[in-house]
C-alpha cells in the first residue's frame, strides 16, 4: 500500500507538472500574440500619423533641372506618411523628367524625403529640317528643344520625330560618339571647328569641317581611330600648304583622300 501511495503521487505530482508546464506555453503564446498585435497596433497608429508626414523635401544633383520643376513633380509626396510613401511611382515620375538620369530616394524620419539626381549631359544639338534645334545627350536622350551654338551640330537624314525625354534611333546615336570624341581638346585643335555631323538614312556618317572639308566615316564603329587618321592627315596637309576636299576613312587604314 506504502508503495502504491508513492506511486500516486508522483503521478499526481507529474500530472501537476504538465499541467504548469502547459500553462507557462499558453503563457508565452499569449503573451507573444499580444505583442505582435500591439507593435502591429503601433504600426497602423505610425502609417496614419501626421508625425511621419513628408513636410521636407531635399534635393541634391541639379543642374539642368530646376527646383520648380522638381517641385512640381514631388507635389503629390508633400503630407504623405512616410510609411506609406510609394517611392517606386516617384522614382519614375521623376526619371520621365527628361534631364534626370538616375534617381535616388531616402527617408529620413521623422519628416524628411531626401532625393539624389544625377543628369544627362548635353553633347549636341540635333538640327531638324524645320530649322528647330534640340538638345541631346550622349546616350541619345532628348533633352529639350534649344539651340546651343557651343555644341557641335548633328543633322539626320534618316526621319526622326523628336519629344523630350525619347530617345534617338541608333544610327543617330553613333553620330553623337563623334560628337563625344571632339570634346577632346587635342582632337578638336587638330580637327579645327566642326560646322555638322551629317547621319545618313542607313547610317553613314560625314563630319563636315568649317572650312567645308568632309571627313567620311562609314559606319559608327572604329571612331576614335577613324577621327585620329582623319587628324594626322589634315595637320600633314597644312604643313604641306595644299587644300583638301574630303578624307575618307571610314576603313581607317585605308584612307582615301581628294586634294583642291
């Protein structure tokens, strides 16, 4: 009997123990499903609260762009909880401003939008046959519709339909490689002032000098060697005194030249 009554309370006791050891479970759980639904209370409370309301917008990168046109695109941001701030649809509303580049956007709480921009440069200017000019960058975007004298002038016999912010066709786009290589201040002296850069409908392409001198260079391809053959040849002819009508190089170590 002794020995059946000791086995009885262990078993009790075990029970006993079970029985906390479930409770001290139903404990954590609980206690676990209260937090997460007080942080996510939180959460919800902070994604509707004006303290994380955007009221401060900075910027960093302009050049081009003007901080009313980048106002004006970050409008619909302003009073906006941070929280819920969709940075995907203002990173392209700003990327289809046709200087902007890149896009970078941080929040920095409790009410500061921080944005960093980097721009498309200007290379040329693309003359249309309506006499309209518009400014494009070396990748072949547009950028604006403005005459710029400094740049060098690209003028495509092949149809283009130019828009802020499209980009040229790529046989248009070689021509401005050209434009990007006499940027070169020792290429440029050599080459002397460039009047155009003529595209033609399959591609070709034709540097006409100021002085009326065609550098023909076939394809968009080889350019940099292209427009070095084309230099060395022209600096020989000035030392020489004799005239040129047009060197061609578009195969570069087979150039052709035609003297006045």
């Amino acid at each position: 009997m002794a020995i059946l009554g000791r086995m009885d309370r262990k078993v009790r006791e075990r029970r006993r123990s079970v029985h906390r050891e479930r409770g001290r479970r139903r404990a954590v759980i609980a206690g676990c499903v209260i937090a997460v639904l007080i942080l996510l209370g939180v959460f919800l409370w902070l994604r509707s609260s004006s303290v994380f309301a955007v009221r401060v917008i900075t910027v960093t990168g302009l050049t081009h762009v003007s901080s009313q046109t980048i106002s004006e695109a970050t409008a619909s941001a302003k009073g906006v909880n941070l929280l819920r701030l969709d940075t995907d649809s203002l990173k392209q509303k700003l990327l289809a401003l046709p200087y902007v580049k890149t896009v970078s956007i941080h929040r920095k709480f409790p009410n500061t939008l921080e944005l960093t921009l980097s721009e498309y440069q200007p290379v040329a200017c693309l003359l249309m046959q309506d006499g309209s000019s518009w400014v494009v960058s070396a990748e072949g975007r547009i950028l604006e519709q403005k005459a710029d004298r400094a740049l060098p002038v690209v003028v495509s016999e092949a149809p283009v339909w130019p828009k802020a912010g499209a980009f040229l066709p790529a046989t248009v786009v070689s021509a401005l490689q050209v434009a990007t290589a006499v940027t070169d201040e020792t290429l440029a002296a050599q080459l002397h002032n460039i009047s155009q850069i003529k595209v033609a409908p399959h591609g070709e392409l034709t540097v006409v000098l100021a002085n009326s001198v065609e550098l023909r260079l076939g394809q968009g391809t080889d350019l940099n060697q292209k427009l070095k053959v084309a230099a060395t040849i022209i600096q020989q002819y000035l030392r020489d005194g004799k005239g040129l009508t047009y060197i061609d190089v578009s195969v570069p170590g087979k150039a052709a030249v035609n003297e006045k």
